[in-house]
C-alpha cells in the first residue's frame, strides 16, 4: 500500500514537471510570436508614419506655392511654382495611396488633389509656350489656394492626434465599413468648404480617377502564395528574410511585405491580391559610383519586368538622376508600343539591382484590345511634322489622350536648336493630336 502511494505520488511529481516545462515553453514560444508580431507591426507602422509626414509636407508646400502664384503675375516664375505644385500634389496622391485607407473613405479628397496636380500642370504648359494664363484660371488658382488653406490647416490639426497615436492600431480598429484612421482623414475636407470646378480634362478627369482595373481578371490568392511569388522574383535575397507587413485597400488591393537584398538593405514590395502580381517595389538606392551604364540598365529593367510576369516590353524612355537610372517600359504589339501600358522602373547604377517597379498603368489599362491599322502611310505622317523639326525616328504607337481616348498615332521623335520634340500624328486622319518638348530640369528629364 505504502510503495503503491509512493509510486502514485511519483507519477504525480513526473507528470508535474512535464506539464511545468510544457508551460514554460509555451510562454516562451508565445513571446517570441508576440516580439515578431510586434516587429512586424512596427516596421508597418513605420512605414504609415513615413508617408503620413510626406503628406503633411506636401500638402503644405502646394498650399505655399498657391499663395505665391496667385499674386505673382510674372510668367517664368509662375511657370515653375505651377511644376512644383503639380510634383507635390502628385506625390501627396502617391503618398495617401500608401496608407490605410478604407475604400472611397476620402475619394472626394484624393479626386480634388489628383486634379490640381494635373491642373497646375496644363498651366505651366501653358506658360512654357508662351501664353498668358486667362482671368478665369487666375480666379481658379485663388479658389484652389484658399480650399488648400483649409486643406493645410485641418491636416496640421490631426497631426498631433495622428503621431500620439499609432496609424496601425487605428487602420484596425472598424466602425461600419470605415477603419478609424479613415474617419480621421475624413476631417481633411470641412463640410462647409466645396473644392472649386476646374475646366480641365486631363490624366486625372474623373474617368481616368475612378478608371476599371481591366487586367487583374483573377482569383484571390492567400498572402502564403504572394510570398511564394516574391521569393521567386527576388532570387539572390534570403527566403527567410521575406517578412509580411500586411494588407493595402486602396484602388489596388495588395499584399504588403518587406525583405533584405544582397546588400543588406531594406526593399518593400507590394503585390496584388488577385493573381499575385508585383505591384510596386521600393528599396534604397546606393547613390554613389556608376558602374553601370544607362543601356545596361535598361536591359535590366527589361529582364526584370519579364520576370515579373510582364512580357515584350521595350525601353521608350530613360533618364539619369544622380547614380540611378529611370527607365520607361511599354509592352509592344504587333510592333505598336502601348504607352497606356506604361511600366516604371528604377536601377542602381552602382550595383546594378533594381530599386524601384511600378506597375499601375500597365494593370490598370492592359487588355486585349482591336487596334486596327493605319491609314496614311510613314512618309505621309513625316510630311505632317511642322517644318523646322529634324526627324529622328518615327514609330506606331497607342498614345493615351485626354477624354480618356486610345489613338493610334505615329510617333516623330524630332530635334530642332538643341532641343527634342516628340509628335504624334493620328494614324487615321493625319492630324497632329499633341507635341511634347523635353524639357531639361535639376530632377531630370520631362516631357511637356
């Protein structure tokens, strides 16, 4: 009896301490989830601060440079405040684009400063041809500069609440259909301040801002397939460095991840969550010795965009701004190049990888489309080229136009006193639809 509750107790005291050391390790392993899901946490957050600041700086240089344009009356100065505003309008775009926005939450907003970007833009072509700018548009740009006042002051307002806070836990936490951190926002546009009419129509009309996503017609893949997708494309970076961030619900909804390059250094990637498309790509640049040349980044941005998934692309514009190289890419059809398919690429020239991808054009507006052929001839569209201009190269193309037309057109990429023109003749009726000049800046290479 006496060893039999020996035993008993034993058995008892074993099967404690298994169950003892059961617990601790569980704690264990449930610290370790919780610190790699904080960090992971973290590093998203990071990134919504990063943006969030980016905005707020923005949003209050256009509103600054509107001040100043709207009582400046000197044309080459206006011409430049009118660059500057469209850049930060367009990056205040880009900007909201990567925080958490539940969707249409703040559309009203987003369309207002997607238009002054493309507004401000018409103007400063405008000017650059040597045109006055009318009572009408002056009268506009004080309205613009008064809504951005309210615009400026409501974004300054949140901005303690939203650096007190954590944009994360509000991205989560949901009332109705809106996250918190959406109703925030909402208080950017005071009810009683409407956003003034611009007469324009131009990349960012209303049916270019709410336009169809036309080439995502695919399934939903789980986050666990888009890793799969990254450490495909991303051969040469550690597998288990791949970390995911997250979702993005904005026009495109995304799968959100971070992982180490060869060099060490952080590179976020954002894929789409129907079909596992790479998105967008963001790393940092070396910004130090070339030991690249701006034609073998292009080939490397090319080979990297098939790897991609996106097939048949060509170089149709590159530039180099500091140590890295920008390349355009268009995919081609039956030798047509289609700029509405547009795909951006950014290449270290120091070491050769690629730091940044962006593919919205060309997910948004790739499709299979009936083009047809032209009907005047190659020399009939050189002779339609204003005299004056030395012609360089003409090619077909698909050029987008503003009322949200396709045409196809020939492209004259064309020389006169030192500078580069591009022409577009319609293929069809041989008018000339628009003439882009290069225009030379601190920033690189545009066309206007």
């Amino acid at each position: 009896m006496e060893k039999s509750l020996k035993r008993r107790n034993t058995i008892l005291m074993v099967l404690s301490a298994i169950l003892f050391v059961a617990l601790v390790t569980f704690v264990v392993l449930y610290g370790i989830s919780m610190s790699s899901q904080n960090k992971l946490q973290l590093d998203l957050e990071n990134i919504y601060q990063r943006n969030y600041s980016e905005l707020v700086d923005n949003i209050n240089n256009s509103e600054i440079k509107l001040s100043k344009v709207a009582v400046s009356g000197e044309n080459a100065y206006s011409k430049n405040l009118l660059s500057e505003i469209s850049q930060n309008t367009a990056q205040a775009t880009a900007n909201l684009g990567a925080l958490p926005l539940s969707i249409n939450g703040i559309s009203e907003t987003i369309k207002f400063i997607n238009q002054v970007s493309g507004y401000t833009q018409t103007l400063s072509q405008k000017l650059d041809r040597g045109e006055n700018l009318t009572s009408s548009e002056i009268s506009t740009l004080k309205q613009l500069k008064e809504a951005f006042s309210v615009l400026k002051d409501n974004i300054n307002k949140m901005s303690d609440e939203i650096y007190n806070g954590r944009i994360y836990d509000t991205s989560i936490n949901f009332d109705g259909d809106l996250n918190k951190f959406t109703q925030i926002l909402q208080n950017l546009k005071s009810k009683d301040v409407e956003y003034p009419a611009m007469i324009y129509d131009g990349p960012f009309s209303d049916s270019m801002v709410n336009k169809e996503i036309k080439n995502l017609n695919f399934s939903k893949v789980t986050s666990d397939v888009a890793k799969s997708m990254v450490a495909n494309i991303f051969k040469n970076a550690d597998e288990q460095s791949i970390t995911y961030l997250g979702e993005t619900n904005g026009h495109f909804k995304t799968y959100d991840f971070k992982l180490t390059t060869i060099l060490g250094e952080p590179m976020y990637v954002q894929v789409t969550q129907n079909g596992a498309k790479l998105l967008t790509l963001s790393a940092k640049d070396t910004d130090s010795t070339q030991n690249y040349s701006l034609s073998d980044a292009e080939k490397i941005a090319i080979d990297f965009t098939s790897l991609a998934g996106i097939k048949y692309t060509k170089c149709v514009w590159s530039d180099v701004v500091g140590g890295d190289a920008y390349i355009n890419l268009a995919p081609t059809e039956n030798g047509i190049i289609l700029y509405p398919d547009l795909v951006k690429v950014k290449v270290d020239l120091k070491s050769g990888n690629v730091v940044g991808f962006e593919a919205s054009s060309y997910y948004t507006n790739h499709t299979k489309r009936t083009i047809g052929s032209p009907l005047i001839s190659t020399s009939d569209a050189k002779d339609i080229v204003p005299d004056g201009l030395y012609i360089k190269e003409t090619r077909l193309c698909l050029a987008p136009l503003e009322y949200n037309r396709e045409i196809l057109c020939y492209e004259n990429i064309c020389t006169s006193d030192g500078s580069t023109f591009y022409v577009y003749v319609n293929a069809q009726s041989g008018i000339i639809e628009n003439i882009l000049k290069v225009v030379n800046t601190d920033n690189g290479s545009l066309l206007m």
